[in-house]
C-alpha cells in the first residue's frame, strides 16, 4: 500500500524544531526501525488514522492501555460526563474510592493503595516504601526490565533503552546505580548468590512478572514462586510491576495466573482507561508508612484525576462484567496472530521465535529460543527493522522497536488477524 506523508512529514519537521529528537518519548521516533513515523490524527477500535489520512491497524494500542480499542463510547462517555465538573480539583473526589475499590477487588494483595500519574512514579515510589519499611537500601532487578527512568532504575533496562544500545543514562550517578543490582531474568542462581551475600540488606526485588519491554518473556515455571520463597524468607520484599500486565494478562494480573500475592504492587495504563494514571498498592502496614501516616513522603498534585478516574472506572467495569469473554477471545486471538506469522516467516526460510502470552506478544527475529535479556539481544533486529517497515507499509502499526511487545485489543476481530498474517505472508515472500 503506497501511503502519502506529505502533513506527517510537515508535522515532523516542525516537531524536531520544537522537541529534542522531534517527540516528547523516544521510541516514538523510530530511530531502531526507520524511515519517518507518521503523526496520528485519530483512532477508533483497532485502527489509527495518521494526519495524511492513512489507515493503520494497531498493534501498540498507546503501548498497552487500549485492551478494549480506541475511543471505546463507556469511557468516551465517562470522561466527557467528569469534564463537565471540572478537569482537574487537586483534592480528593468520590471517584478516588471507586476506582480503588475496582482494584482491590482484582487484586487480592492490594489492601491499601495510592494514585499516581504514571508508572514510573508507582515504581520509584514502591521502592521509596520498601526501603523505608525495611531499613535497607539494595535494590534487586532484573537485565530487560524496564520500570520508568527514575534514576534508580535505569540499570540494564530494555524497552527505549534497550533500543538505543545504552547500557543506563548519562547523568546518573554511580553511587545511586550501586544500589541497584541488576539480575539475569529467568535465572535463580545469580538471585540465590546475591541474597547470600548481601544477607539482610536487600529491600527489595522488583520485576515485571512477565516481561513486556524486552519483548514478551514469560518466566520459567516455578521461577516467580522461587523469588517469593527467597524474598519471604530473608525479609525483602517482592514487588511485582503490573503496569503492562495489570488488567491485561488477566483482571486480576500475572500475580491472579500464578497465584502469587506480592508485597507491593506497580499498576498503570489499563487503570486509567488509557489517561495518565499509575497505582503503587499492598499490605496496609506497609502503605501506613507514607505521609500524612507515616514517615515517607511521596505527592502528587494531579494524581486521582477525575478525568483518569472516570476513564479507569469505565474500563475496569466493562472488564469485569465481560472478563470470561473478553480474555479468553484475547487469548484465542494472540495465538492466532502469533502462529500465523511465524509460520509464513518459516515457510519463507526465516529464522523466527515467538513468545506469546495472553494478548502480549513478539516476533524475534531469532532461531533460539528468548527466555531474557540475552536471548532477545540476539535477535536479528535489521531484519526487524524491515518487517516493520514493510508492514506499515501494508497498513499494519507494529511497535517500532524489537524490545517492545506488541498488543491487542478486544477491537481486533478474526478478520483484522486474518489481514495481518496474510500481509505477513506476502512481506515474508518478497524477502524469500
């Protein structure tokens, strides 16, 4: 499909006059697939419009949020009805409660929480907490993960990090990436080695229960549960980032999948029905300890949004009261998708693993398995960079980066999956 990006290309040059790299985040930019990216206009179920008019189906679905389509008319509905009370109070509101009330009902490990505005900000906070119910100050994580750029974090992340080749960021400081030790994923020993040696000194363990900004990695069985042991029993506490798979593998999250009840957990994207809007929640004696309670301070003049709040209590409704429904079609749907490309990859003599877990997946290009960080850096990311192309091209938005899983949404229909394994099919053969 030839497009025209005649007003994109007008929109990204004046976007670079104005923004460092022409986008207010990097991988928007796609410097680790080429080639210009469009400026979208609009959206609507599972489909963008760029500003030449060009059609896409979406495959990033505003990374992650979009779980029942764009502009879904609940949520457009909740949002337009609490923009006419005002769009923003910076005090507290009826809906605060509700929404959190959705989501201590999901989310049996979450007796107490607090609003934030993004997931970087219930990460950092989390981790805030933990040190400070726990005395200590070591933070373990894990080579991929990606948990926002609070400094603290940027040590061997994936998503935009990864992309860009960085092993961190300028302009953190030693001393506080000392702090953070960074683990291979999947792999106990390294985790077993370090509790030993720094016995009693670890705060925390923080991990996305299964990795979505390495590209989708589900952890080994037993792997989760291990770190749960480990963590219970030296006095550390577990943390689970749900950000990407909060609301999303399963109402209740990976930890609902693996019967797991972490100490704190991360949530963003799904809760706020696609607005800015992230939660960090748990055990109330833990939650106690921030101010005005307790000793640790953590604010926010935005979080609970009204705006964030209608739009979050509108999308968890809808999911709870159609949950059989809506993700065993997601489900059914992912593996399609996931299947159907790979095979016409390998039909046409191209090395490709897929790792696929509910609506999340990713296409390596890679002959070996990708169980961390390491094995989805061998991938073949030029050959990405081209199918992703190639697939714009055919009016298919993929995420623009190797290191980034791909979602869908309750919008896309069998015949939307159909359309892009078949495009699929036709890339592959040209290549072949």
């Amino acid at each position: 499909m030839a497009r025209e990006l005649y007003r994109s290309e007008a929109l990204r040059q004046r976007a670079e006059r104005l923004f460092p790299g022409g986008v207010s985040s990097p991988v928007r930019a796609f410097v680790a697939v080429g080639g210009q990216p469009p400026f979208v206009a609009k959206a609507k179920g599972a489909f963008l419009w760029d500003a030449d008019a060009n059609r896409y189906l979406d495959y990033f679905g505003s990374w992650g949020p979009m779980i029942l389509g764009h502009a879904f008319p609940p949520v457009v509905e909740a949002v337009a009805r609490a923009a006419q009370n005002s769009v923003s109070f910076g005090a507290s509101c009826e809906a605060e409660g509700t929404l959190a009330e959705l989501v201590v009902k999901a989310f049996p490990s979450i007796e107490k929480m607090r609003f934030v505005s993004s997931g970087t900000e219930a990460a950092m906070s989390a981790i805030r907490l933990a040190r400070a119910h726990t005395g200590r100050k070591y933070v373990v994580k894990f080579e991929g993960c990606y948990h926002g750029h609070a400094d603290a974090l940027l040590v061997k992340a994936g998503s935009g990090v990864a992309t860009f080749g960085v092993p961190g960021s300028a302009g953190v400081p030693e001393e506080v990436a000392g702090l953070t030790l960074a683990l291979p994923f999947n792999d106990l020993g390294p985790v077993e080695e370090v509790f030993a040696r720094l016995s009693g000194q670890i705060a925390c363990v923080l991990i996305e229960p299964v990795a979505g900004n390495m590209g989708c990695v589900a952890p080994r069985p037993g792997y989760l549960e291990a770190l749960r042991r480990i963590t219970a029993s030296d006095g550390s506490l577990l943390i689970f980032d749900e950000v990407m798979t909060g609301f999303r593998v399963a109402f209740g999250g990976a930890q609902e999948i693996f019967a797991i009840q972490p100490d704190l957990t991360c949530l963003g994207k799904i809760l706020g029905g696609g607005l800015p809007c992230g939660a960090f929640g748990g055990r109330a004696e833990i939650m106690d300890g921030l101010a005005p309670r307790g000793p640790v301070y953590q604010a926010g003049t935005l979080s609970g949004n009204p705006l964030a709040m209608a739009a979050g209590i509108a999308t968890l409704t809808h999911l709870a009261e159609h949950r059989g429904k809506i993700y065993s079609s997601l489900e059914r749907n992912g593996r399609t998708l996931a299947d159907g490309v790979a095979h016409a990859a390998r039909e046409a003599g191209i090395a490709i693993t897929t790792n696929q877990f509910g609506s999340m997946l990713t296409w390596f290009f890679t002959s070996g398995p990708v169980n961390d960080f390491a094995g989805a850096a061998a991938s073949d990311t030029a050959t990405f960079a081209r199918f992703h192309q190639a697939m714009l091209n055919a009016g298919i938005w993929l995420p623009p980066s190797q290191f980034e899983a791909a979602f869908l949404s309750a919008a896309h229909t069998p015949a939307d999956i159909d359309f892009t394994i078949e495009a699929a099919r036709e890339v592959f053969a040209k290549k072949g």
